[in-house]
C-alpha cells in the first residue's frame, strides 16, 4: 500500500472514531432520541473492506453501521442528522441511527434484525449476476448473526450460484451480552462457512491491513465470477451493546479482556505504525484530527439546525410510485 | 400426479362471466401461465424463482416450459429456505429486478415473515422511498383431500396488518391475468393470493398484455337485497349461492374484491347502499381476517346503510382437519352461504 493509500486508511478510521466519541458525548443531551449501537474499537474491518469496494459495489450493514457507512464513503452530515431524526437526515428521519443509507455510495441500506441483511445482500449480488453489471456486494454482520437461520440459507445459496458476494463477519465476541462460547459448540465461525464450500478466513480484525489485504483479494475473487468468499475478522466491542455505557465490571464481562483489547486498539496501534515507518508526524496527525474535528462540529451543526420532519408526512413512503 | 390435481380435476367447470368478451376463453392456470410468460418476454428485469419451479409439473402448470423458453437464470429451483428466497427477492429488487417468488403452499409464507414483514415492506419508508421494492410472491392455497393442517391455509387475513405490503386475490381467469401484470408492474411488494380449486375455472381473456391496478372490485352479480363480499375461492360459492337464493325470490349482488390490500370501499358502499345487507365471505379463519376487516370498515363508514346485522361466513378458528368428514364440517360452500344470508335477512 503507498503512503497515500495508508494516510486515507488512518484518517478514516480517526474519523469513525471520533465521530463515534461525539455522538457518545452528545447522546447525555437527549436530542438524539434513537437507540446507537457503536462500533469503537472495530474501525479497522470497515476501513480495511470498504477500501477494496468500488462507489457503486452495493453494501448491506447491521444496526451497528455507522463505521461502514462512513467507510463507504457516506454523507456525514445527513448520517447525524438522522440520528437527530430530522428531515435532512439520510432516511428523513425515518430510520434513525439503526437504518442508514446512502445509495449514491452504493449503501442501499441497514437492517436491525440481527441476519436480516445477510438474505438481502445475497439478492443483490443475484441481481448483478444475472445483469452481469459487474459489481461485487459486502454484507456485514456480527457474530450473533451467524446463530440465524438467513446466515446458513444465504451462503448455501451464494455457494450454488457462485454470486459476487463478499461476507463479513465482525465476530466481537458478543450478541448484546451473550458470549460466542455461550451459543456456540465450536469457536471457528470461519469453518461454518467453509463447510458450504466457500472460501473462508479467520483474521485480525484489528489489523486494518491484514482486513485490506483479505478483501482485496476477495473482491477480485468476486468480481472474476468465482463466487463468494467469507472474512471472519476478530475484534472487541468497547462499549456496551447499545448507547453509551461501560458494562466492563459489572457482571458483564471482565476488566482483563477488556483491557487487553483495548491495548489492542486498531488505531493506536496503525498510528504507531505509520510513525515508526515516517508516514506520520505529531504535526500531521494533528493537522488530520483538526480536519476531522471541523467536519463533525459542521455536521452537528448541520444536524441540529436542520428542521424536523411535520406530521403531515407520516404516511409518505408507506408505498412507493 | 400431485393430490391436489387429483381433486382439482374432480370439481365441475365453472364460468365465470368477467370484465372482457374477447371471445377467447381461457382457465386461471393458463391464464397465469400466460401472463407470466409475456411478462418474461416484456421484460428483462423479471425472474422466477421457487422450490420446485422447474419441475415437470411446474407448479400445477403454471410455470411450464418457461425455463427451457427464457433460460436457467430468469426460471430456476431454489434450495428449501423460504426466509432467506424472500430476502433473495427483495435483494435483488432493490437492484433494480423484478422477480416473482413463488410458494407452491401458502403455508410455507408464514415461514418467511421476518423478511417479508420486517424487511421487504419495511424498506421503502425506513429509507424515505430510496430503494422501492417491486417484488411480487405468489402464493398457491387448496383445500380438501386430507391436505391438513400445514398443507391448506389461505392466510392472507394475517397479513393484511403489514404495513406496505399489498394483497392481490384473482378469483377470474381474466383477473388472475390482469392482476399478475399489475402486480409485476407495481413498485412495492405484493402477495398475490391464488386458490388450486379456482385453477380449472375459465373465463375470457384477451390475448394482449393487460394490467389490472390493485384496490378496485367488481361486481360479478347484480342484486337488490343482500350484497355479498367474497375473495379468492369463495366468489364461486358466492356465485353458486346468489343462484340458490335467487330461488327464493332473495336477489343477491356479488361483489368480488380482487385485492384485500388496498380494499375497495367504494365498491362495497355502494352496494350496501342498494342492498342494507351484508355477508362476507373469505377462505381464511374467521377471526381478524378478510372478512373482520370488511365488516370494521361498515360499521365505521357505512352503519346507517345497514339494515341487518353483518354475517361473517369464513373457516372457523380451527387448524384445518384432514379427515373428510371434519373437513366438511370445516370448510363453508354455498349452502353456508345461503343458510347464514337467510338466518341473517330475518335479524
């Protein structure tokens, strides 16, 4: 990867981050009355896939979507303002910070039910099989989702008719609180989907090179036509499950596995790699995070000042045409 | 040959005098059939998929021939997974397809309610009309010959309290025609509700491609006493009925819905407005389905046209028994129609 190619993975894994630190700060404030679930700590898998995908190559993200959706190259300012549930935001206000979408990056949508894009996403990369328009679709979930009857039924499907579909699975070692070892009889998530016949990786997954290197491959084993492929990537779900808490300790989960993912931190660790081989300074990364911060105070302010929706509206798009 | 041929082909020819005189008469299946192959022909953007689509019988014949016609990737079988097919359907919509889902039971929908309810009518207002989903599922129902419990149900009444889905339900060869094409056409997703024992009925049907919008009904007999509202299959025992009663000087008007979702009110205004007398009858379980819902709507814009009190002739709320004599017991026909109408008339 060029130093170019390593400062734009570095700066928008920063500017989830921060995005996501914001977002936690505000929420105190009630004003974004929509439940979040954050993704601090995961930055490197969105970055490290959404940088082998092309504008119009589809996504299918999870309720936990904001880093994908920024990865992607998503609207920031009509993302928060949908989390202020306004008008301007990338749903209208009708989906909140569980369903984003920005098609004009391909994003067609997220959904909260837990395996609920996993079908949808396979029905894309259906659709692009049979146009033949090229594109490759990257379906994201977590490791609860592979408990679902859709994770199996697609990727047998996906498997039968080699679709151009990319599977991601953000295994963060929790569904809400429950722990992958209390669900599953076996660890390796990746061997599930291998048994349908579909070429399958365990990787880090906070290691956003090795995630960029996974996909890469991937996406141009997809876009030749030779069928899915699936990237089980590790990870650590800092926060709770859904809004802002700090579960750690009280009878979630352990102070020791927590403090020993959060040595891993995807973004600490890719910055100190990028100084130790002179692609970054103090001053620029500095410079980035001052950029950073200024797009966000903007997309605040775009959010709250933005009117919300009237009540006249609330059967519109209940059908389409 | 499949059961259900079996007592299909037992069942006597019934005509049903439709909305068009071609002069070309045709039965519901190969009405289906038709309309399904132009639309193909029409249009690149349409597929078919299904368990079992391709298969010598080709669900009860209505998708015979047309893969070996249009090819393995717009006709195909798929793996036994109707959850994930619907989702597969609905993905594919919003990438700008048009498929056609196809249950060969109506019972296998209920197995794929999480992303037909929860996602593909959903999608278009969780993201403001920015990925539509023009998605239409067939679904086929019978009754009789021992099918039971998880072989026979029409459970179109649950879903009618799905947001943003529609709900076609043909009882006409020239509207299981008109109404395919109109739900193909439609942007959203549609359920298109077929009955087996409604599969051998003829009727005309011109040739061209036609489209029939849903929401409207029609009135398949004119009456002055007593309006019957019936859907799917039992518009024919409606039909039957209105003959038997007009054996006893009662004049019955049949109003046949065609869609359930949108309903057409107005329709059924009017005729009460002639009438004052209202039996509807539906092919579900009697309780919060079609008919509950018809009957909610009167009562709300049409109680002071009301001069008896609304009869409901449906299945009762009763898992479908398989022994013939509880079946009977089980299904209403025409003469349920036409004991209920007269009980109802002397209220």
């Amino acid at each position: 990867m060029d130093h170019q190619s390593l400062l734009e993975c570095y700066k928008t894994m920063l500017k989830i981050r921060m995005v996501e630190q914001r977002i936690a700060e505000e929420y105190k404030y009630d004003e974004m009355k929509t439940p979040i679930h954050l993704s601090i700590g995961q930055e490197a898998i969105a970055v490290g896939v959404c940088r082998n995908l092309k504008p119009d190559d589809y996504l299918f993200v999870t309720h936990r979507s904001h880093a994908q959706y920024l990865a992607k190259g998503g609207d920031l300012n009509k993302m928060i303002a949908e989390l202020y549930l306004r008008k301007t935001g990338c749903s209208s206000g009708r989906g909140g910070s569980m369903h984003l979408i920005d098609t004009t990056v391909g994003m067609m949508g997220s959904s909260a039910i837990v395996g609920g894009d996993i079908p949808l996403g396979t029905g894309a990369a259906l659709a692009s099989k049979l146009k033949g328009d090229g594109r490759v679709t990257a379906v994201f979930f977590g490791d609860g989702a592979v408990d679902e009857g859709t994770f199996h039924e697609s990727l047998n499907f996906a498997a039968l008719k080699k679709l151009p579909v990319l599977y991601i699975c953000e295994n963060n070692y929790y569904a809400i609180n429950s722990t992958v070892f209390q669900r599953h009889a076996r660890e390796d998530i990746f061997r599930w989907a291998e048994s349908y016949g579909i070429p399958s990786f365990q990787i880090d997954g906070n290691d956003v090179l090795k995630v960029s290197e996974a996909a890469e491959k991937a996406v141009e084993r997809c876009r030749r036509g030779e069928g899915p492929v699936f990237l089980e990537c590790l990870t650590y779900r800092w926060k709770g499950h859904i809004g802002t808490v700090d579960d750690v300790g009280n009878g979630y989960r352990p102070k020791e596995e927590y403090d020993y993912w959060l040595s891993k931190c995807p973004i600490h660790w890719f910055g100190e790699y990028l100084r130790s081989i002179g692609v970054l300074t103090d001053e620029l990364d500095q410079g980035i995070r001052d950029e950073i911060a200024k797009q966000i105070e903007e997309a605040f302010a775009f959010a709250k000042n933005s009117p919300k929706p009237s009540p006249e509206e609330l059967m519109d798009h209940v059908y389409a045409g | 040959m499949p059961w259900t041929t079996v007592q299909v082909e037992k069942l006597g020819e019934f005509f049903i005098r439709g909305n068009s005189d071609s002069g070309r008469i045709l039965s519901y299946k190969d009405a289906l059939h038709e309309a399904t192959d132009q639309a193909l022909a029409r249009d690149p953007r349409v597929f078919l998929l299904g368990e079992g689509i391709d298969d010598p019988a080709g669900v009860f014949g209505t998708t015979k021939g047309l893969q070996e016609k249009y090819g393995k990737d717009r006709v195909f079988d798929t793996p036994i997974c109707e959850n994930s097919l619907t989702g597969f359907a609905a993905g594919a919509a919003m990438a700008g397809l048009r498929p056609i889902l196809i249950h060969s039971r109506m019972d296998f929908l209920i197995l794929s309610l999480d992303q037909l309810a929860n996602h593909a009518c959903k999608w278009n207002y969780m993201f403001a009309g920015k990925v539509p989903i023009p998605l239409v599922i067939r679904t086929v129902s019978a009754r009789g010959w021992g099918s039971g419990a998880q072989h026979s149900q029409c459970v179109q009444g649950m879903l009618m309290s799905v947001p943003g889905l529609k709900i076609a339900a043909p009882a006409t060869p020239y509207d299981a025609k008109g109404l395919l094409i109109g739900s193909i056409m439609d942007d959203n997703p549609v359920l298109f509700v077929e009955h087996r024992w409604l599969y051998k009925t003829t009727g005309d049907v011109p040739e061209p491609l036609y489209s029939i919008p849903l929401g409207k009904g029609a009135i398949r007999r004119p009456g002055t006493d007593l309006t019957i509202v019936a859907v799917s299959y039992m518009v024919v025992e409606a039909m039957k009925a209105a003959e038997k009663l007009a054996a006893q000087n009662i004049s019955a008007e049949v109003v046949d819905l065609r869609s359930i979702k949108p309903i057409d009110e107005a329709i059924i205004l009017g005729s009460l407005a002639k009438t004052g007398a209202l039996l509807v009858t539906d092919t579900g379980n009697i309780t919060g389905g079609v008919a509950s819902e018809v009957a909610a709507m009167v009562s709300e814009k049409g109680f002071s046209l009301l001069k008896h009190p609304i009869a409901r002739v449906c299945c009762p709320d009763c898992p479908t028994p398989a022994s013939d004599i509880l079946e009977k017991a089980y299904y209403p026909d025409s003469d349920t129609i036409c004991a209920r109408a007269l009980e109802m008339l002397k209220q």
